[in-house]
C-alpha cells in the first residue's frame, strides 16, 4: 500500500480558479450523494466504478479526487497508484471541508 497524496482545499480552489483548470477533478461518490451537489467542475465516477473507467484516467495527468470525507477516495487514489498513476491526489476532507471553508457546490 503507498501512501496516498493529499492536496489542501484551498490548493485546489486556486486550480479552479484558474482560467484553463490543468486537473481532472474525480467525485467518488454514488449518484444519490452527488445529487446534493458536487465541486462545480467535478466529473462523476463511483469508487466501484474506478476500475472500469481507469482508462479514461491518464498517467501524466494531474487528478484529484474527493468523496463526502476523504476516505472512499483515498481508497480510489490508492489503486490508481498502484498502476501506476503518480499525479493522484486526495482532497483532505473531502467535500464536506470544501463546505466548511465557504464554497459552493453545483
């Protein structure tokens, strides 16, 4: 097991705020969960789902990706890992501390 890389909220605010975003943001929740709003710019993929769709993920680019609190997509950062991926990042906290610190979410 590698030790899974964490970015801070305002780290990927700041990303985001950019006019051209150089990461792929990954929300790792189910459908029901993101329905109650998602990091504005995220795209959906269930953590079951990750290893079906990890080749759309690739190796050189930079992804992020969160859950409600980090942990399911500290999970989803690890296996990337594992094959390979080395630009993978959790969101420390996940998207209830990007709540927390005052953002919106779509």
């Amino acid at each position: 097991m590698q030790l899974v890389k964490e970015i801070e909220i305002n780290e990927l605010k700041t990303m985001l705020d950019q006019v051209k975003p150089t990461v792929k943001l990954i929300d790792v929740r189910n459908t029901a969960e993101v329905a109650r709003g998602k990091i504005p710019g995220s795209e959906n993929m269930p953590l079951h789902t990750v290893p079906l769709h990890q080749e759309s993920i690739k190796e050189h680019e930079k992804v992020i990706l969160y859950c409600h609190s980090g942990a399911r997509s500290a999970q989803a950062c690890n296996y990337l890992s594992n094959l390979g991926h080395e630009n993978v990042y959790n969101l420390r906290g996940g998207i209830l501390a990007w709540v927390n610190n005052g953002n919106s979410v779509g």
